[in-house]
C-alpha cells in the first residue's frame, strides 16, 4: 500500500503554528503550540484589611488594564503603616467577585498538551484556523476516541473474546476487537498493548488510548499493519509499509 491523504488540523484562536508551509514534517515534530487561560486569584480586601465596597478606592490599576509583574496594584496607606500589594505576574487585571474584594490577572500560559505530529508528511497551507497536510499513509476516522498519539502493529480479532482466550502477546499492539469488556481491556493494558479499536467498550473511563468503530471489518485488510491511533482526534493511520520519515532540505 502507497497512499496520500489530506489531513486539517483545526486550530483554536489560541494555538500558535509551529511549521509553515512546504515544511516536511516527522512523527514527534511540534505542529502547534497552544496556550490555555490561567487565573491568579488576589483577596484584596483581606491582604490590605480594606472593606470589599471601598476597594477601587485603593487600586492604582483599573480593572482590565494590563499589568507587569512587579506593577503595584493597590495601595493602603495609614498613619504609621504603608501596604502595597504588587503583581505576582504579568496579565489582565479582572474582577473576580466585588462583593469579597477577589480580583485576579488573567494571562495565558503554554499547554503542555501542545500537538506533535503523529505523521510523515508536508505541510500544503497554513491559516490561523487551520494547518493542511498531505500525509504519508491512509487516515480512517472514528465516531469517538480519546487519548495521546501512539504507535503499534494492528491486531484485529474478529471472533468474540474474552478475558481467557485473549492473546498474551500484546506487547506494543494496537488491539482491535468488536466488543471491548472493561476486564479485556485492563488485561490487554497489563500485556503492553498501546491502544484499543473497538465497536463497542463497555466502560470507556480507563487511561488506554482508545477508539469506537462503525465496523470492525472495516480495518481487517490492515491486519498486522503498522499504525497510529490519535483517540483525541478520533483518527487511525495506516501507515505505507514502505514509509520513510520525511528528509527537511
């Protein structure tokens, strides 16, 4: 088998693009970063002994300005004492609850769930929605999944199984069964499997990367393949027999 297929990464208003256009990209290279939002919570009223109504009064900041680590955010000056509370980070200053004097800055902070490529290909086109990419091998989507991109030699098991007859092999395999017992599923997790495809799990709550099927049959032709589940993206790659990672020139 020698196949291209196109492939979109979608991308949120966040994520930063990490390749561009023509780039020829290798399983484990960084496709996009992303960001998430971070909150760091501030009890005014409390850290300067101030009633919550009176606080504007004492910020030097309005709220949702920008600030700087180290910028002073509000001030309380008595007769013998001086107490100012200085931003801990950098961000957006925002009222969290008036009524209990709670404000926070807000900022965006990199996820360490950013996306690496779980591919050989080239990039086609690069927008700030989207990243476009000719693939090296067949994708198959899924109508669920979950869990990190991983790597192994399919194993599809067409006849019902269970617990006793389950192969001891597993080592490295992505496991592909009609049914999937939440009992078959943790045996296969302690025998090394690296993902299950299935039509049906019964308890799909464990930490294997998984994906649910329309049909079984319709991965058998890949049987002993190697291939790449992406459960988060609801995806297998069936990858060329004759891939080789791509050389960036």
């Amino acid at each position: 088998m020698s196949q291209i297929t196109e492939v979109t990464l979608k991308l949120a208003s966040s994520d930063k693009p990490l390749v561009s256009k023509g780039k020829k990209v290798n399983i484990g290279d960084p496709l996009v970063k992303s960001f998430i939002d971070e909150t760091e919570q501030l009890n005014l009223c409390k850290i300067l002994n101030i009633k919550p109504q009176k606080l504007e009064k004492f910020l030097k900041i309005k709220i949702g300005a920008n600030v700087k680590a180290g910028d002073i955010l509000a001030q309380n000056k008595k007769l013998f004492k001086k107490t100012l509370l200085k931003a801990p980070v950098s961000g957006t200053l925002v009222m969290l609850n008036k009524d209990q004097g709670l404000v926070g800055i807000k900022r965006q902070i990199e996820s360490p769930n950013s996306l690496i490529s779980w591919f050989h290909g080239e990039v086609i086109e690069v927008t700030k929605d989207k990243i476009m990419l000719k693939v090296d091998g067949l994708i198959i989507t899924s109508k669920e999944g979950k869990g990190k991109p991983v790597k192994g030699i399919l194993k599809v098991i067409k006849s019902p199984i269970s617990i006793y007859d389950l192969p001891t092999d597993l080592k490295s395999v992505i496991l592909a069964i009609k049914t999937a017992h939440s009992d078959i599923i943790a045996k296969a997790d302690a025998l090394g499997a690296m993902a299950v495809i299935a039509e049906k799990i019964e308890q799909p709550s464990f930490k294997l990367p998984y994906l649910l099927i329309e049909r079984i049959d319709d991965i058998i032709n890949f049987n002993d393949y190697e291939v790449m589940v992406y459960g988060d993206e609801k995806q297998i790659l069936i990858l060329n027999k004759e891939n080789k990672p791509a050389i960036n020139k």
